[in-house]
C-alpha cells in the first residue's frame, strides 16, 4: 500500500527556468493539497485540488505559479521562471475525502542556483 | 491574522524522560488539532488528532490535550526513547477547513 509519492526528490534549477514536481496521491485518494516549508518556518498551504478541479488557490503566488491535477496522472506544482526565493521543499498531502486527516509525501527540495 | 507558536527552543531530554512540547494560537477557533512528526529531509508523519470537544486524547506514549481557553495544545511523549528523535509539528484546521496551518515545529533530542 504505497503512500503518497512525490518526484523528483531533489530539484536544481538556474534562475529564469521552469520546475514541474509531481505527486501521486495515495491509492484511493482523490484530494490533493500542496504545502511550501522555507527554512525554519512552518508549513504554509498552497493549493486544494480534486481531479480536474482546483478547488482553492488562494495560497499561491498569483504569478508563475499554476496547479493542476489531470483525470490520469499526477498532480503538478509548476513554477515558471524560477527565483532564488522560490527555493523550499514543497509538500504535497492527499486524502480520501475532503478530512481532516492529509498523509504527506516525501516532499521535493528545489534549489534555485 | 492568526498565529501559531511552539516552543522556540529545541528541547533535549534523557531517554526514559517524559517531553513536554507546547503549541498556543491566538485568532483563530480551530475545530480541530493535529500534531505531526518530522524526520530531517521526509515529509510530515501524521501522529494525533484532538477536536475542540475533546480533554485529552492517547495514542501508546504519546498524550495530547486541548484546552480552548487557553488556547493550548500541550503534547506529551512518555518514556522516551532515542529513536523519537525529531521534529513535532502542531497543525490547525477548522470544521469547514481544509487547510492546516502549522507551527514552526520544536525539535527533540533524545539522549541515550
């Protein structure tokens, strides 16, 4: 019963490029939340998705930032023309309904040289 | 706008000791409490989950209760042991709310 996946682990990037990271829910999950954690903070909520939908972005930078999550396949954080400032681990959490229990994956680190 | 605050220092205990972490909010009602475990590089373990309804709760070493009034969770590991080494992360949800809000997390040592 694998949990909730996340890819790549590790991401480098230069400034101006785009990163795409990717979560697979866990089995039977339909709910997706993505979180960013800085050094030192606390996880800070990003987006809500259920499949094809975005149900809340209101955590989202309003620009280079989008979220989907495609009937097949797994959901996409994408950031486009990277920062410095956009380096984090990004989280992503699935849960069956919308619960109050999220299982979080692995995380990806992206570092913006 | 709301505030969560856990203990700003990292607490270091002897193993066979009982941690106590704290977790106070100020604006904010949350119908629920949750805490949370974080090893160094992985993603956030799920641990507890305590309602406003709700004293006190128990899962094996680990106590958690609630108190709305003082707006305080208090998060208590019994006999601890080397291997509870990590980051503990309090986190808030509301009862139409599906985002949690988290704490900064304390990190505990435990020493052998």
């Amino acid at each position: 019963n694998a949990g909730v996946m996340q890819n790549p682990r590790h991401l480098v990037r230069r400034r101006g490029q785009e990163a795409r990271l990717r979560c697979s829910p866990m089995k039977g999950h339909s709910h997706v939340y993505w979180y960013r954690q800085l050094p030192e903070e606390g996880l800070k909520f990003m987006v809500y998705l259920q499949k094809e939908n975005i149900i809340d972005e209101s955590g989202m930078p309003k620009e280079r930032f989008s979220a989907e999550f495609p009937k097949e396949g797994p959901s996409i954080l994408r950031i486009q023309q990277v920062v410095r400032g956009d380096s984090a681990a990004y989280f992503c959490a699935s849960s069956p309904q919308r619960t109050d229990t999220q299982y979080f994956g692995p995380g990806t680190r992206l570092t913006v040289l | 706008s709301q505030k969560i605050e856990q203990n700003s220092e990292a607490l270091n205990i002897q193993e066979g000791k009982t941690a106590t972490l704290t977790c106070n909010y100020t604006n904010y009602s949350p119908a629920y409490l949750q805490w949370y475990r974080q090893d160094p590089g992985r993603g956030p373990v799920f641990l507890l989950l305590i309602r406003e309804n709700e004293k006190e709760k128990r899962k094996e070493r680990l106590k958690v209760t609630f108190d709305t009034t003082l707006k305080q969770s208090l998060f208590h590991i019994t006999a601890s042991q080397p291997a509870d080494s990590a980051t503990y992360l309090c986190a808030l949800g509301g009862s139409n709310d599906y985002k949690l809000s988290f704490g900064a997390g304390t990190t505990v040592t435990v020493r052998a």
